[in-house]
C-alpha cells in the first residue's frame, strides 16, 4: 500500500487543531522531513511545542532534539535540557542516553556524575549500546560513593505517565 503523506498530513492537522497531542507531534514530524507538507522546521517545532505542553513525549523528545541542534528555533541547551528529563522521566530510553550524557558533560545542567550514571544506566538496560559504552567508562571515574549515590538514584527511579513542563 502506497503512503500518502499528504492525505496523512490533512488528517493529522484536523486533529492537531483540535488539540490532539500526538497528531500534533506527528505534524511536527512530517514538517520536520518534508512529508506531505512543505519542509519547515520552525513549524515543526511549534507543533513539537504544543505536543509537549501536554506531555507528549515524542513532543518533548523531538522539541528537546530542536533545542539542542537549533532547528527552527534558537539553540538552548537548557530548554533542551529540561525536555529531554521530561522525556527521560516517562522512560524514554534515547531521552534518558541524552539527559545522561548532558549530567556528564555538564551540558545546560550542572554536572553530576551520579546523575549521569543513573541515566546512562536506565538508558543502558533497555538496550541502547551507546549508553552502555559510555556508562561504563564513566563507572570507571567514579568514587564509590559516587556510584553508591548512583545505584540508590537508580533503585528509586519510577518512570512517570506524562509530565507537562511547568509553565
């Protein structure tokens, strides 16, 4: 069966429109590749935008993703930051490599390398082979009760079902 992108556009902006937050996530993405709609990654983002604010987490992967590289809207590592947790906290894996990552380096966050561990090794456990890589070089700068921290953060961690960003 062939794809229509254009046909899937108009039936996700109806339903964007009327405040659907996975269409609008999915409008964002055909915006962002160029599918069925014209390439427009600042409308991308606005769609992204209006996902997120409702706890989408695709929204707020993807809005993180814009945010982090500057498409469509002005570079902010912080704000990208604060999407990729609240991603993270629903328990999506590539959000929590990220997140993970950005404790690490200290990238729109304050460094902290429990919080780094904890994320990485989340992201780590559902398969993604970057974070076991970079997991386990990071396990071996930590002091023990850094990676003490680590493992009780890590114990305690509950992924939450939606998380809209605080206004």
């Amino acid at each position: 069966m062939k794809q229509d992108y254009k046909q899937a556009a108009e039936w996700y902006r109806k339903a964007a429109e009327q405040g659907h937050a996975g269409a609008q996530s999915a409008l964002g993405e055909l915006y962002q590749a160029g599918q069925g709609v014209p390439f427009d990654e600042a409308e991308a983002a606005r769609w992204y935008r209006k996902a997120a604010d409702q706890g989408d987490l695709g929204g707020q992967y993807n809005l993180a993703v814009q945010y982090e590289l500057g498409r469509g809207v002005t570079e902010n590592q912080v704000e990208a930051a604060k999407l990729f947790r609240l991603a993270a906290e629903q328990g999506e894996p590539l959000a929590q490599y990220d997140l993970g990552q950005r404790y690490e380096r200290g990238l729109g966050v304050s460094p902290d390398l429990a919080e780094a561990f904890k994320w990485l090794s989340l992201a780590a456990d559902k398969g993604i082979q970057d974070a076991v890589k970079t997991r386990d070089a990071l396990k071996r700068t930590l002091s023990s009760d850094q990676l003490g921290d680590a493992k009780r953060r890590i114990e305690t961690f509950v992924p939450k079902k939606t998380s809209p960003p605080a206004k």
